[in-house]
C-alpha cells in the first residue's frame, strides 16, 4: 500500500488547483492552443449538496464569461440526486447552451444514475452522459441512451463490475460505439489507450455522429499524434479537474495497462511535463502552464 502521504502528493499532480481559478487559467492556455475542455469539480463526500451545486453553478458562469468551448461535469451522487437542486443550477445556464453532462459512477449507482438522467433530460435537454465498458449493463444502457439523442462519452471506467471481473471492457468500449453512432449526435472517446482510439475512430468512417477525443488533462495525451498519423479532423478536449486531489488511474489494472507503471513512475518521481509545446507530433504537459 502507499503511504497516505505519497498518494496525496501523487494525486495533487492530477487536478489542475484546488479552486475553479486555477482550472480557469487552463481553460484559457488550451482555448488559446484550439482545444476544448471539461470542467469538473472533485468534492469530498462530506461536502453538502447545495455547496457542490454551487460550485457547478460557478463553473457554468466561468465557461459562460470567457466564451469557453466547453460543458460542466458532475457526479449526480453529489448531489443526492436531487432533482430541485439541479433545477436550481439549470436557472444559470444562459439560453441553455452549456450542457450539464453525467460522469460515471460506482457499479452500485448505475441504475439510479440512469434514472435521475432520464427525470432531469425532461427539464433541461442539454444533457450528455458516460457509459463505461467494463460494466454488462453499459450495453444495454447505451441502448437507451441512444433513444435519447445526447452527446455521450464513452470510457473504460475506474470500477470493476463486482459481478463480472473477465468483462473484455475493450470490446465492449467498440461494441457500445457501433450502438450509439448514428443514434446519438456526438460521441466522446475517452481514453489514453491509442490503439483503442484508433481503433474507435475508425468505426466512425461513413457516420452521421461527430466524434472527439477526450484526455484527462494530466496524463499523456494522444490526440495529435493520431491527427497527424491519420489526418482525423476532430477535436480535442480536455477534462480538468479541480478541487479535491485524486488519482485518476487504477493501479490494479496495471496487467492490463502495462503504460500505468510509467505514469506512475513519472507521477512518483516527478517526472510529469504539462505540455513541451516544443514538439508537434505530440504535446506533452510541461510547467510553463499557468498554475
């Protein structure tokens, strides 16, 4: 086990400060690169439901203010799922053109997720949400989901189903894009597996659904160095995280990821750059982004 100490410093590396200010300045560096972003913040589960509504709230009059190609992500857990509080955040949103989308959650809340989804999609229709592939159920979710013509993002999930640990969750990553393209307007891969984006992107040849890359802002990204092996035209965005640190990856997965060790290893030892805008095959994080 790692020292809770260790952890700490390790995860403080993965959020972008710990208030809506400093994801701001990122915002603002990578708007000026061409690339979206996500906004998203990571609460205690001991911080009240209306302080975490409000935190949304000030991300939504963020992106608002500065014009901002991007959307606010929330865990609908933290607030309780409760529907007057999500009315209350909505009633911020000028002409409802910043979409409110759903991170995954635990196994355990899939259903009441999905369900809350489907109540606050009656009040506000500019809405997304994530399906993760290494859940049974996300096959059959996408299939509702798809019925509901809302961008979706589609990733490999921090959480194993308890119910089924031999799920081959890259197949089924492939196989909830086939359900959902043409179905749904815009398709977000989320992942830092290139053969799997490649792969992915490649299932979109012919379709009527937009696709864009997704990458956690910290960790290495992909997305050019695929623009430029492929000639993909799609966009790039990235989800910035702030508030309360966390690692963004699983360590029990490293069979599975070998690439976790050197994340690790570079989180562990400092190692980590924020974008060497030097190289232009890939960019990478370096500390010149403004912090």
């Amino acid at each position: 086990m790692l020292n809770s100490h260790i952890k700490n410093l390790i995860a403080k590396r993965h959020i972008a400060g710990t208030n809506l200010e400093q994801a701001e300045k990122f915002c603002k560096w990578s708007a000026t690169n061409g690339w979206a972003t996500t906004i998203s913040a990571w609460t205690l589960p001991s911080e009240s439901k209306q302080s975490v509504a409000e935190k949304y709230i000030e991300i939504i009059k963020t992106i608002s203010r500065n014009g901002f190609d991007s959307y606010v992500s929330i865990k609908p857990s933290a607030l309780e799922f409760d529907m007057k509080l999500f009315e209350h955040i909505v009633k911020e949103i000028p002409d409802k053109n910043i979409r409110i989308h759903f991170d995954s959650l635990s196994p355990d809340l899939a259903e009441k997720s999905l369900q809350y989804f489907k109540q606050v999609k009656t009040i506000y229709d500019n809405v997304g949400y994530t399906l993760p592939s290494r859940w049974p159920r996300s096959l059959s979710d996408a299939k509702e989901i798809a019925m509901m013509n809302v961008p979706v993002r589609i990733v490999k999930g921090q959480w194993q189903d308890p119910d089924d640990f031999k799920l081959a969750s890259e197949k089924n990553y492939l196989k909830m894009i086939s359900i959902l393209i043409n179905e749904t307007p815009l398709i977000a891969i989320a992942t830092h597996d290139k053969h799997l984006a490649e792969k992915a992107m490649g299932l979109f040849e012919g379709s009527e659904t937009a696709f864009e890359l997704e990458q956690f802002f910290s960790l290495p990204q992909i997305g050019e160095a695929i623009q430029s092996r492929y000639h993909y035209n799609f966009k790039i965005r990235f989800y910035v995280a702030y508030g309360v640190p966390y690692i963004p990856y699983n360590l029990k997965d490293v069979n599975m990821r070998p690439a976790m060790i050197s994340w690790f290893v570079r989180d562990l030892f400092n190692l980590k750059q924020r974008f060497n805008l030097a190289s232009t095959s890939e960019r990478k994080f370096n500390h010149e982004v403004p912090r």
